[in-house]
C-alpha cells in the first residue's frame, strides 16, 4: 500500500491503558515545556515513571512541581540531557542506565525556526544538530537500555516534512540559512530515520518498534494553563480562538505522542498524528507521511552521515 493512501483509524485518547501490561518507564526528552510536559504529565497520570529528560534543571524541577500538582502521586525522576552538545548526551545515555529498565524513549525536544543561524556544540547547525542528529546519538546510545521484548522508540514527527528535501550529496547541508525552512529539513531527517530505524530493527529480528508521530496544528495558547511552566515561545492571543477547527492545544497535540509510546495496537513503521482534516487536528489516528519520509535511499544516506558526524554506531544486531 502507498504510504499516501493509509486509512486513518481514529483512537480516543482514553484508550492508553492505565498501568497495562503494568506501569513503564517512559524517557521524554525535551519535558520541561509544550507537547514533552503535557506529554509526561498525561503519562504520569496513567501511572507510569516518566523520566523528564532536560535541558534546564531549573526548569525541569518546576515542570516536576506542575506535573506532582496536577496528578497524585507522579512517578518522576530528571535527567539532565542538552541534545545540542554531544558529550551530554553520551553523560545523559550513561546515567540513565542507573535508572533501570527503561520501556519507551519519547524523542519530543527540538528547537522550532530559530530566526538566526546557530551552531551546537560540536559545529553542526542547530535544528539539525538538536531535532535530528542529537536524537540519532541519543536512540543509539540508549537503545540496547530499552525492554527488548516490547521496548518503543518514538520520534516527533511534523507536518513541516511535506515542505522538505534533503540534499542527496549532503543530507546534513544547509545551503541558504532560512530557519523555518531548516526546521521543516530537521523534521524531514528525524522522520526518515524513524521508519528507517523501523525496518533495520525488523531485518535484525528485534522487537523493538520504531515509531513516528506528529501533534498536528498545536498552540500553548489553546492549551490548559500551567502557570509554572513557560510556553516554549511566544504565540498570539488571537491563536486561541482559531483552535478547534484548525488548531489544538499541545495538551490535545500530546495525545498522538502518547498513544505511540504506552498505547495498545501501535505497530512498529507506523506514523500517528490526529485524524482530523489535514491531520492538525483531531483524536490520534495511524495517518499517511510523504513518500519522501519512506524514501530507504534518502533515508540510508542520511544514516551513514549521521554516524560520521556524531561518532556514534547502531549495533541493532546486539540486540537480539
């Protein structure tokens, strides 16, 4: 089947299972503000440990303070981790095998058109280096800590691909710097090796799934307040009033990324997002991703320049 013309089932929210098959460790990168806190709120209120994986510790101790007022007793343990440096997140895959077994990485942060080009730690330009190739190491290095029977890996999509390519001689290039457009270029990366990251998991007979999932349209201002938690950035007031037909809260953009990490039905390959009209909006539904996001020539490229810019290796076959 075309990966254009996949039907959409539609899920309520309510479907992610209270603590089954028993309570998980979940790891949300990114959990201090927008879809990662209302993300690791709504599973802790399911019951199960989230580990809010952060940048800030100030920050990630005020989400923990959000996150404990608004469910009873929250099982909640931080990690410092700054995808935009990779000798943090080499320390974050060390310190998280002291936190024990770990069921699902929720691979949420990023950074979202900065107007200005920026560099991480190690050069590379920031979106790229934060959404895409700080993910890349960070999944590498923590995948052999996952539950190999029924661990996930689930990475945040975003409708931006269908504006993207990647250059096929260099699919880490920037060319003319232009942040929106470089963005859409992150999300594309992160996509590709999602479902690529799928089917080489598949080909060394691992269980573990890899999945893709997008929050559609999702404003903080259409969300519901968190005084302690600061917006990821800065949206109009007017945008509340246009959620609902064309856009949702993050709290309701949350609900895909959920369902693909603790939810019952999710197969490894598939691509979650709402199912309302142009998936921006809408309960979570298995929905098509661009054939460029499916592309395993585009996708093998991305992964071999990957590995050469962070020094990190997959060994999917040491996992079986």
């Amino acid at each position: 089947m075309s990966a254009e013309a996949v039907s959409a089932e539609v899920v309520s929210p309510d479907a992610v299972p209270d603590r089954a098959p028993g309570q998980r460790t979940v790891v949300v990168t990114g959990a201090s503000a927008g879809l990662g806190y209302h993300a690791a709120e709504q599973l802790a209120a399911k019951g199960h440990r989230v580990v809010l994986a952060v940048r800030n510790p100030e920050r990630g101790a005020a989400a923990e303070r959000s996150i404990r007022r608004h469910v009873d007793a929250a099982d909640l343990a931080i990690l410092h981790l700054d995808l935009a440096d990779l000798t943090s997140v080499r320390a974050a895959a060390e310190r998280l095998a002291d936190l024990g077994p770990v069921h699902a990485l929720l691979n949420n942060a990023g950074v979202v058109g900065s107007a200005e080009r920026q560099e991480t730690a190690q050069g590379f330009e920031l979106q790229v280096g934060t959404n895409h190739l700080g993910h890349f190491a960070w999944t590498a290095l923590t995948l052999p800590l996952l539950d190999q029977h029924a661990g996930r890996v689930v990475h945040l999509g975003s409708i931006a691909h269908r504006f993207a390519t990647l250059d096929p001689r260099d699919p880490l290039a920037t060319g003319r710097y232009e942040g929106h457009r470089q963005y859409a270029r992150s999300k594309l990366a992160v996509m590709l090796f999602g479902f690529e990251l799928a089917e080489r998991l598949a080909d060394a007979g691992s269980s573990v799934a890899s999945v893709v999932a997008h929050p559609g349209l999702a404003l903080d201002a259409a969300a519901p307040p968190r005084p302690d938690v600061a917006p990821t950035r800065s949206e109009p007031a007017w945008m509340r009033a246009g959620s609902g037909w064309v856009a949702q809260g993050k709290d309701a953009g949350a609900w895909p990324l959920v369902h693909a990490a603790v939810g019952d039905g999710v197969r490894s390959g598939e691509y979650w997002g709402p199912g309302g009209p142009l998936q921006f909006a809408g309960a979570p539904a298995v929905v098509p991703a661009r054939i460029r996001a499916h592309d395993r020539t585009a996708a093998a490229r991305l992964w071999t320049a990957s590995e050469r810019a962070t020094g990190v290796a997959f060994a999917l076959d040491a996992l079986v």
